[in-house]
C-alpha cells in the first residue's frame, strides 16, 4: 500500500509543510483552504495543486483549528472526498469524539498531531522539513481500520517523521504537560511584562526571551486548544498553583528578613529558624525543576553517546589549551565536551584533558595529536591511574 | 586613562569570559580562583597568567557569588589589591550595601552585571564574545569615585558589551522581573515534568525546552540570588499568583462543561454565561502575554528596519513563488519576510510578492529580477493601486 494522492485542507504553516514534504516524494497533492490566495502561495511554493481532485484521494489531511475537526470531517465523508482520513490538532480526544458521534464512517478516520512548529505561521512559512526527526502522534480510535492506520503511518514516514501511536486521551495528558501548561506559563510570565517599569526591555536577555517565546501563539487558537484540553490542563494546573502558594510564602519571609537584617530582636532565634524553612522551601523547589528536566530528551550534543574516551596531558602555559582545542575541532570535539583536572594532584605540572571522541575518528585523532607532540591516548592508557589525585574541573550544564 | 592591568578573581564562565576578552585587546590578566586548577584551566585558555599580581592592578574584577563580594572586597581592599573594583554578580542593592558598610574605601567600587551567560558553566564554557552586544549594568553608588566608573566602563568596552549605567534598586526590580521570576517560572514547570506519566518525554518538543531551559541553573548559586532580591521577587511573583488563580477556576469551569455538554439541565443558560466568562478569562490572560512580549526587543530579523519595499508580480503556477525565493535569497530576503496577496483580487490570475530588501541592494536586486523576467519594482511603484483589492497572507509570527 503506498499514498499516490492526498488532499491538504487548510494550507497553513502545517498542511502547507506536509504538502511541501509529500510533493518532494511524488505524492500528487490537492490543496484548499477557505482562503483562496493561502492555497494559491502553497501551490506556487510547490507543495501541491490548488484545485478539487477528480475523485477520492487516498487520505485526506485536515490541518485546520481543534473544534473544526469533527464538522470537517463529516462534510468530507458525506461526498466520499477520500479512503481515509487523519487530521494535525494538537488535542485528541475531543475531534476522535466528533468523529465517533457525526462521521459517516469513524473507521476510516485516525487523529493525529505532528509535534513540531514554527514561531511563524501561515503558508509561507512551511518548510518541507519542518516535520523530520520529530514525534507525530497518532491516535486510533477502537473503530479506527488498519488501513486507515497504515495510511497516516505512511504520511508520517513520507514527512521524515517518527510516529508515537498512542490513545486519545494519553496524548491529551501529556501534551497538557509537555505544551499546553507551558504555554500558559510562558503566557503568566509575559502578562508580567506589561505592567513592569519603563526600561525593563534593556535587561530582557536570552532567558526571558526562551521563558516567554511560545506566548506569541495566537490567542484564539490556543483558547480554543486549551478549552478542548481543560481536565487534563487544570489537573496540572492546579498542582502548579500549589507549588506557587508556597513558594509566595517562603519569598515573603525572605523578603522580611532581609530588611530586618538591621534589627536585633527577641525573636532573632525563631526568625532564623524561619528563614532556614523559607530557603529550604525556595531550593526544593529548583531542585525539583532540575529534576523534572531530566525528564526532556537532552538536545543533540558534539559527543556522540557511544564515544570514545580519550585522554590529553596538556601544557598548563598560557594559550596551550587554546591550541589543543583547535587540534581536535576538527575532529568534532568542543569545549563543552571536555574536563580537566591536574595531571599531578595540587598544583605542579600540567593538565590532564579528557573528552568522548566519535568511534570512527578516535584513532586517527590520537595519531594526529601524537604527531603533533602531545602525550594523548585512551582514557584507560596511560596516565589514567592519576585520576583520583587531580581535581576535575567539568564544563557542568548549568 | 587605559586599563593596562585587571585581576579576575573567580575563574568560571563569566570570569573567564572576560579575562579573555580582556587578554584578547592587550590587557594584563591576573587570574585566581579558590580552585586552582580551575585558574590554571583559563590560563591554559589564554585567559592570563594564574599567578598574583605583583602590585595593585587598575581594576580588580570580582567573579563570585552575590553573598561573596562584601567579604571579598573587604579582604581584597585591605591589602591593596587593585585601584578600582567592580564585581559580576546578578543582584546589586546587597553588594552595595555590603560595599558601603565594610569596604575600607567604598569610592573604589562600582557594581556591576554583564548580562550574558550560557547553558554550561566553568572556564572551560568561557567565550571571549559572550558579552558582546550585550546589555551590562553598572551601579554606583552615591560614594562611587569618577575614576573607578570610568575604569569599569572601559571593561565594558574591552567586552563589546553595551554599558547600562542605573541604580542598584532600579536594576534588581528590573531583573527580578526579566530574569529572576523567569527563572522561578521555569523551575516551577520543570518541577511538574517530575510527576508526568511515562512515555510524558516522546511529547517533549522545544516549546518545553524553552519554557524549562534556565531552571537548569545550580539551586544553591540561583538561591543565593533569589535569596538576595527576595523584595523585588516577591512583588512580581505574587501578581503573578492573582493570576494563575483566576486561571485555575476558569478551567475547572471549562473542564466541567467539557464532561457536561452531553447533559441538558435547567441550568444550561447560566451555564454557558460561566463558560463564555471563564473564556474570556482564558483569552484575555493570553493577550495579555502577547501583549507583554511586545516589552521584550525584537530578535534580530532577515529584514533591516529602513529596508526597502519591493513588490514583484509572480505567476503562481506550482514552483513559481519557489524559484523567486531562490532568486531573492541571495539579497537576503528570506521567505519569512515576504507577504502575499491576490494580483487581481478574488481568484484571478498571480500573485503579488511584497518584501523588504536592504537599501543599498534594492536596485541591483530589481535589477536583476527584471532581467530574470518577473515584474518587479518598488512597492509604489507600478501595481501598487491593486493592493486594496487582494487578501494579504501575511507570514505572522506567533
């Protein structure tokens, strides 16, 4: 079984990408949109034709807002407009129950929700590869038919996609968790930004600008994304809200004791003790966020995980760090990857340099270093027995 | 007045970058640190020399956590350390404070804050260009002497980074709401991630990412800091808890009538007056982030500010709003730039491209594009007067 046509409706920033990415694989693709011209810039970037099919496509792709799912999806059915059906929004339970109540036939219908986006929207801002390498879930219902099922995959493989098959209503519990809340989040934070002293924009830097940058989403889409995605959102919500509560409560005691530092009291030894579980509160609380972080995939680093250890003694004279660091660029490894300790314990002697090199390239580096003077080697060569006695200095991800 | 001679104490991220800006422009640097092996690491860098000064330094500049710069100014000053000294530390009104009550000669200080920073900490993660372009607070004091302002501005310089001259107070309310809130925000939808259900992490995309990136920074330094500036926090923190209660209730609204809407009550009416109610709550929160963001500059974009308008007539036969995009890519115009519209209103005939290109390649990239075949000219050019008629599709961000 293999997709020939397929119809995009609603030629967005989603379905024009997913039309971008089907073309380039020869897969004939008709486009709509309630907006003419947003159809005609899909087709003239190339990502299909801007006219009805003759005949049933084979999977028709509804890229258009939540509550639209299920109306959308009747209308197509009722005049046969494909075999199958998938859809882009990114709750699930509420459309795959439109589809249950109101479509002529739920078994030719499997939601979906390709996870990947763009701060931009609109057609010209598709890209054939916007979908490549990145979770698209999908969600049959009971009723769904294998067919179905097997055309969406199909799609998905077609957009360099990996697809996570999975039921409605766990998707519902994970995006509330993993998008929604943090939009509403990013949304509480930037809501802040209104009402703070004129000047403020001069201290904005990269990390206010990561906090708040999924607000920008346009409000109508989200209210209705969020209100479709209610119960699972609160739930979360709520437990936030608590953590907050606390977290006001221990700010205000700090916030007391440090103007009150000045003043000898009575009650000091009390007050101490408060503060002591005001700060306690306070680093729980980020110590718990570097905890749940653990739960995010690590984005892609210079070092491959399976790589090689190798090991540097490096002059500790001035720039002689510099110049081993050029030597193994090449070679894909960065600062980043790297940790010192002192070769001799204390403080004598040099540097002692370890890094994870790709397996394919760890021989050819040591060579290249050996040769151009330095005493290098695997980690459990030579020199690897001093270990303990250095202090190792890691670059840590903060 | 030059500054020929700094010390860095404190050899991390932040010290370290400046040592090698500094280094790189021909200053003197000293560098020390309680580890080490971390000195000897920047030195290895081309930091400086790991060794002590042999006579007081222009500029002492103190890389240490927030609650250290009193002592160690202190200590420093009382053998003579350095002429002028300034400090990195986050928050200000402390460091201040501490300057003015125990420092032998509060004049010699100024306090500072370059406001850069990465992901990764140590020597190793040191960028001589980590500060360039980069906001950079300096605050004196009522004590704080002509020269020793002078002395740090011109570190500032030495970095590339933009000096913004404030008061401590104005600078950490400012902070608390640009970067210290953040943070706590982040920590707080990171600490949620914690108690996800599996599998919560085959959802995680780079919205999540953001949000959470900077609750990765160590809890004992990012409690200090917060510890530091808790009066300031705590105003921000507790509008921002007014809000998320709103929120709480106007979801479990939505969530009840999400359960609900198959039931028919008498109370059907007042109903759907709570819902449209707890909608607009829901919205107008999310207006008021976008709102917001508009406080954050904008990032960099393809297009300069004063850019010329240019507008080109573009079949829209499939491929052909592609083969402009590659004809303009090479003037820097990138499809995210551009907007869209009808050449002749409703569905006839092409499209009108419009797009901003830099002033002094406007005409050559007409030019070019006339002798390509397309229609092309400045935006009040020819065509201009069709404008009215067509529906734009815009590229928004969102």
């Amino acid at each position: 079984m293999v997709i020939r046509a397929i119809a995009v409706v609603g030629t967005g920033l989603i379905g024009t990408s997913i039309a971008l990415a089907a073309s380039r694989r020869g897969v004939t693709v008709f486009l709509s949109d309630r907006d003419s011209v947003a159809a005609r810039t899909a087709a003239a970037l190339g990502a299909g034709r801007a006219e009805a099919p003759a005949g049933p496509v084979d999977l028709a792709v509804l890229a258009v807002p939540p509550s639209q799912v299920g109306p959308v999806l009747a209308e197509l059915q009722g005049r046969r407009f494909a075999h199958s059906y998938t859809d882009v929004a990114s709750v699930k339970s509420g459309p795959e129950l439109a589809a249950l109540r109101h479509a002529p036939d739920p078994s030719r219908y499997v939601g979906g929700h390709p996870m990947a986006g763009r701060e931009f929207r609109g057609p010209l801002a598709a890209r054939a590869d916007l979908f490549r390498g990145r979770p698209w879930a999908l969600t049959p219902s009971h009723l769904t038919s294998d067919t179905a099922l097997g055309r969406a995959r199909e799609l998905v493989a077609v957009c360099g996609a990996v697809p996570v098959v999975t039921q409605s209503q766990v998707h519902d519990d994970a995006v509330a968790l993993t998008s929604h809340v943090p939009h509403l989040v990013a949304s509480l934070m930037a809501a802040r930004l209104r009402e703070g002293p004129d000047g403020v924009s001069r201290f904005a830097g990269q990390g206010l600008r990561d906090v708040t940058r999924v607000a920008r989403g346009e409000s109508a889409l989200w209210g209705d994304i969020l209100q479709a995605n209610a119960a699972s959102v609160v739930g979360v919500v709520r437990d936030l809200h608590t953590d907050l509560t606390r977290l006001v409560s221990a700010l205000d005691v700090l916030a007391l004791s440090q103007t009150q530092t000045q003043t000898q009291t009575q009650t000091q030894t009390r007050d101490a003790g408060e503060r002591a579980r005001a700060m306690g509160t306070l680093v729980d609380l980020l110590d718990r966020g570097i905890a749940g972080l653990s739960r995010i995939p690590a984005a892609p680093s210079g070092a491959p995980d399976d790589a090689h250890r190798l090991r540097v003694a490096c002059d500790d004279a001035p720039g002689e760090l510099s110049r081993l660091l050029d030597a193994v660029s090449g070679f894909g490894v960065a600062a980043d990857d790297m940790s010192v300790e002192s070769a001799h314990g204390a403080l004598g002697g040099g540097l002692d340099v370890r890094f994870g090199a790709d397996p394919a390239l760890a021989d050819r580096l040591v060579a290249e270093l050996v040769a151009g003077g330095w005493d290098a080697g695997r980690e459990n060569g030579p020199g690897h027995g001093r270990r303990e006695e250095g202090r190792v200095v890691p670059v840590v991800r903060t």
